[in-house]
C-alpha cells in the first residue's frame, strides 16, 4: 500500500467540495451544473465517497488521521 501523493490529496480536496456543493446545492441548480438527474447524483456520490475512502485509507496505514 503506497502512501497518496500530493496529486491525491488535492483531489480529495475538490472531491469533498464536489460532494458538498452536490448534497447542498437545490435540484435545479445541480441538473443546471451538471445535468444529472437524481439516480446520476447518487451514482456520483457513491463514486466520490469511495475515492475519498480510498486516499483516506491510505493514510491511516500510516498513521495519519484525516479527523
């Protein structure tokens, strides 16, 4: 298991304010932005939670906590 590089951690950033403005933003505004439909919305945040938990977890290994 490698440690994530500086690439990795940026996008983690930018994921967790996708993952916000996409679970704060009102329906109109994310079908504008990004013309997902709900099922689509949630097929996207499943993707970002699972990335997100992938960079997180390998940062635990090494003893780095994200909390």
């Amino acid at each position: 298991m490698s440690k994530p590089d500086g690439i990795e951690l940026a996008l983690y950033a930018c994921l967790r304010y996708e993952e916000a403005v996409l679970k704060n933003l009102p329906k109109e505004d994310v079908e504008r932005r990004w013309e997902l439909d709900d099922a689509e919305k949630e097929v996207v945040l499943k993707w970002i939670n699972k990335r997100q938990k992938d960079i997180t977890d390998r940062l635990w290994w090494l003893g780095i906590s994200t909390k």
